[in-house]
C-alpha cells in the first residue's frame, strides 16, 4: 500500500461481518480485494477484541482468488515450500525475501507496460511480458531451492539435503544480471 494517509478501519465481527467505518457500510471479501487493487489503505481488527487480524483477512482474500479457477498465481510447489519454512530458523528471512522479489517484480512489470505502451501505442502484446515473468518465476524457485534445508526435486523420492552452493549462488547472480541487461536493452531501445 503506498498512501500515506490513515488507513479505513474495518471491523470484523463474531457473525464473520466485515464493516467499513469509513463507509458505514458492511463490506465483503470482493469489496476488500477491490481496495487493494485500488491501493486503499485499510486494517482490520476484530470488533471484540480490538486485535490486528488483516493479515489473516489478507490472506483469506488469496484462499478466494486462487479458489475461483480463473487465474491461479501461486504453483503447489512454491506452497510446499513456503509450508515448509514455517518453524525452520530460515523461515525469519523469507518474508523479506518475498517482499522484495515482489517489488523486484513490480518494477519489471511497470517497465515494461511503460515501454509497451509508449512503443506500440496501446497496443500490448503479451509474449515479451509472459517471457520475462517466466524468468522471474525461474528465478525466484531457484532461490527459494537454495534456502530450502530439504529440497526434493520435481519426480524425486525427497530427503536431499541441498544447501546452496557456489555455483547456484553464481548462476542465480547470472540470471539476476541476464535479466537486468534484457531491462536495460529494453529501456534504451524506448529512448
């Protein structure tokens, strides 16, 4: 969320009713997801309590969307994986991780809708970007491999220690300076 205005307050009642005191209206799970599309700020705290639970509201907004069957974002491997971080001593680094290879992301992509639009006019052809988000899924699974104390490869019997190496570390920091070289080329050819 990037307003820096005081976030709407929601309350979230025993009956599972969320209500918006910004509005004086309830709301829904839909109508907090749009929010956060729209970049509204806003928190939820349970109305009998007063604790912060936006994050468990967040997070049932995710169980929704991937529950639709339209568009899933988050593959059962990376879910495994995240799974298994909870209660490991890496599991403290993972947020921050995550955190910053979303904006990492979200920079790419705002590049490149950037350039597309400027280059092209409006019209916006979607293999460049499907190209470039492959290789920041790639990515981010070779870095979540690389902390992962027990990783089991795709098809294997599980149990393989992999802790990581300085070769994976070399080619993760490869493909972190392939990409940023593609973002370069791509930004100098708009100029």
């Amino acid at each position: 969320m990037t307003s820096t205005a005081t976030p709407i307050t929601i309350k979230k009642y025993a009956n599972r009713r969320l209500y918006n005191t910004a509005t004086s209206s309830y709301v829904t799970l839909d109508h907090l997801c749009q929010m956060v599309k729209d970049n509204a700020d806003f928190v939820v705290y349970d109305a009998k309590s007063g604790e912060d639970i936006t994050r468990s509201v967040l997070t049932q907004i995710i169980v929704e969307e991937e529950s639709k069957g339209g568009q899933n974002l988050l593959p059962i491997p990376f879910l495994r994986q995240l799974i298994g971080f909870y209660g490991d001593s890496l599991g403290g680094l993972v947020p921050n991780y995550l955190e910053y290879s979303m904006q990492a992301f979200l920079r790419n992509e705002a590049q490149m809708r950037q350039y597309m639009e400027q280059t092209l006019g409006g019209l916006f052809p979607f293999n460049p970007i499907e190209e470039m988000n492959k290789q920041n899924a790639s990515l981010f699974e070779s870095a979540i491999k690389m902390f992962a104390p027990f990783y089991t490869a795709p098809g294997g019997t599980g149990g393989s220690t992999a802790h990581p190496s300085e070769a994976a570390v070399s080619d993760l920091q490869n493909r972190l300076n392939m990409m940023q070289q593609q973002l370069n080329e791509v930004t100098k050819t708009k100029k």
